[in-house]
C-alpha cells in the first residue's frame, strides 16, 4: 500500500469517526433519539468514499502484483527445450496437425538459445548470467615518442627547412693592430621532409556495429594505440625515404656514442657508466640532456646492478618515482631495441610535424560493403619528423661501449 493511499484513508476513517460521535451526541440530547438528516447524510457519503478508496487501492495492487509476475516470467531465462515447449503448447504445430499447412518455422529469441553447457538446467530454468559490458585487453604504452618531441601542425606537402652541416672556426683567432683577419666558413644544406602516411584498416560486420554498443568505443580505443606503435618505430628507426620519415637512427640524424677520454679506464664498466660518459658527451657539446631512452630489460638490469659489497646501486637511480641519473629522466620505451640507448636534449634536436592527427573513420562505401553487410574501420594520420640538430642526440649499443671503458 502507498503511503499517500494510506494516509487518506486514516483521513477520511478519523472524519468518518467525529462524525459519528457527533450523531451521537444529538441522539443522545434528542428525546427522540433522531439524528440530523443532513449530518446522517454526511455519514453515509464519507462511508462510501472511504470504501471506494479502499476497493481502488486494492485493485492497484492487484494490478502491481500481476505486472511483477509477468516482468519476472518474461525476464526468466529458458532453455531451448523449455521454449520449444512453449511454442509447441501455443499451436505451432496446429497447421501441420489440422491439414493446413505443410511447414512450420520456430523463432526462438536469441536470449532463449541456452546450451551453455556449465549451466546447470533445474524445471526448465537456469542460473542467470553476469554480462561484463567491457573487453579485457593488455595495456599499451604509457609514454609515446611524440610526447617526448616538439609536436608542429602544417598544412603543406613537405616540410623545407636549412641545417647546418659544418662550420669552420680554425681562423677565428686573436690578431694584432692592422692585422687581417681570418675568414669562416660554414655550411647550410637545404633539407625536406615529406608529409608520410601511417595507417590500416578492417572490416567488422553491421551485425557486430549493432549487436555490440561497445565495439565501437573498443576499437576507437584500441587500433589507434597500436598505429602509434608504429610511430613510436619511425620516430626513432624510420630511414627517411618514403614512406617512411626521418629517424633518429638514421646515419646523419645523431652522433655515435664515444668513451672519448673514459676509454679503457673503467673496471667492471656497467650501464650506468655508459650512460654517465653520455651525459658528458652532450655535454661537451653543449647540451643539457632532458631524456634517457632504453628498452625496459635495459632499465631493469640497470636497476639489478650491485657494488662490491653486493648491495643495489638502485637508489642512485630512483630518488623519486621517475628514475633517474644525474638528474635526467630515463624513458623505457618497447620500440627502443634491446641493448641500444639514446641520451638526448629532444625538445631541441627535432620537431614531429603533424598534417592529419590520427583519426578513426566508419563507411559503409567500399568494395561490396553495402551488399555483404560489412562496415570498415580506417585509421590513419599524416606526419613528417625534421632532426635538425644531430649532435643533440647520442645513440648507441651499451655492449659496444662497455667494452670500449673496460680496462685493458
């Protein structure tokens, strides 16, 4: 019962009851013992509104009590026999039995196609299933390179831009009054950059757009990281010709690591020594470096390293939640390759140029899409990478160089 039901009818229940006591009290003063017409009347319709409340309530619960039954048995999962069942006893069958038709076609829900076998059948009902509406999947990167570069927009075909080759300062020099002075050279080279596409594409069916509301939102989440992926690749690695952009890696892009004067002059040379000898290297040519970048099994072997007491040197590395070495965060990216490290000043060496962000398209247009029922799903971006300042970046193998600061 409602509470608003409810409490009309205590209303009209305690008005009914003065009313009453009210008559009485007139008979009881009438010698007769009459009571008012009109207060009787009174009486007599209060009463019958009282019972005409109470007679609606009742039929609302009825009402309630029969759509609850019927919600709970349209909502029961069945099994196939128990729906077959069903069907049979509403007179699917009844053109066949009586002459009057030749076939008959059962069209069973599919929430009724119950045969998971795991689920036990109890009177033609079975447990009902939990339906996670969310896919489980590994996770992606947390940093991508582009995050780590200068990011630029254009709208052009190509990037063109000039960079320094060499410059001459062998003649800069002191001289004395009415001396001539020395010339310098240097060296510009014209350079381009062409706008390069990045992409890929899949078909899904209209059946999977619709059975399914959360494939889009997965997809939208999904193909885009693994396109970046790729990104992450031809940022560091790409050989600059077309289609791919200029890398990092690329012979003319960075400058090789070199144990300069710690040469043969470290016992037991390690991954942090070879990284501290890169630090110095940018350094000497005046770069402040702002990212170390490694393969994870290189930083976690860096974090396994020990001292002669066979204590971890780890907490020269993490003093905060990023590791560190002298200051300088280390990135451990998957598309770094095992053994190869980059020590680098990024936001100075080069810019990544964007023309078409990544984006995720849905058509029905192409091929045989419309009539096959097919949907295809198209990712794609346009993007060029220009390395203007080689000597920002040192790259190198960590074999390599340990054994170039070994001690002879």
């Amino acid at each position: 019962m409602s509470e608003e039901i409810k409490n009309q009818l205590d209303d009209i229940g305690n008005l009914v009851d003065s009313k009453i006591e009210k008559a009485f009290g007139q008979a009881k003063d009438n010698a007769k013992g009459e009571i008012e017409s009109s207060l009787k009347s009174e009486i007599d319709n209060l009463s019958k509104d009282y019972l005409s409340k109470h007679d609606s309530m009742i039929q609302r619960m009825d009402e309630v009590e029969m759509a609850y039954k019927k919600d709970m048995s349209a909502s029961r999962p069945q099994t196939f026999k128990g729906t077959l069942h069903k069907s049979i006893k509403e007179g699917a069958l009844d053109g066949i039995r009586n002459g009057g038709a030749s076939s008959a076609r059962f069209e069973i829900k599919a929430d009724d196609m119950t045969m998971n076998l795991n689920l036990t059948e109890t009177n033609g009902m079975i447990a009902r299933e939990t339906i996670l509406t969310d896919y489980k999947h590994d996770p992606e990167r947390p940093v991508h390179m582009r995050q780590l570069v200068p990011n630029g927009s254009t709208d052009g075909q190509q990037i063109r831009y000039a960079k320094e080759t060499a410059f001459d300062v062998a003649s800069i020099a002191m001289k004395a009054e009415g001396a001539t002075l020395g010339q310098s050279e240097f060296t510009l080279e014209s350079k381009v950059a062409n706008l390069e596409k990045l992409g890929t594409f899949m078909r899904i069916t209209e059946e999977m757009m619709n059975d399914t509301p959360q494939l889009t939102s997965y997809i939208s989440a999904r193909v885009p990281q693994k396109v970046l992926n790729v990104e992450d690749s031809q940022i560091l690695t790409g050989n600059g010709t077309s289609p791919n952009i200029d890398g990092f890696a690329t012979t003319g892009n960075h400058v090789d690591w070199a144990a300069g004067g710690f040469a043969n002059a470290i016992e037991s040379a390690n991954e942090y020594d070879v990284l501290v000898v890169a630090l110095n290297q940018l350094q000497l040519a005046n770069y402040q470096a702002d990212t170390i970048l490694v393969n994870p099994t290189d930083l976690h072997r860096i974090a396994l390293l020990k001292n002669t007491q066979n204590d971890y040197l780890r907490q020269q590395l993490y003093t905060g939640l990023t590791p560190q070495i002298m200051g300088v965060n280390i990135v451990a990216n998957n598309a770094v390759t095992s053994d190869a490290f980059y020590v680098a000043n990024f936001q100075q060496a080069s810019q990544f140029w964007i023309r078409e962000n990544l984006a995720i398209e849905f058509a029905k247009e192409d091929s045989t899409n419309f009539r096959d029922g097919f949907v295809t799903v198209r990712v794609q971006e346009r993007v060029a990478q220009t390395v203007y300042l080689p000597n920002a970046v040192v790259y190198g193998d960590f074999s390599d160089a340990k054994a170039a600061l070994e001690t002879a």
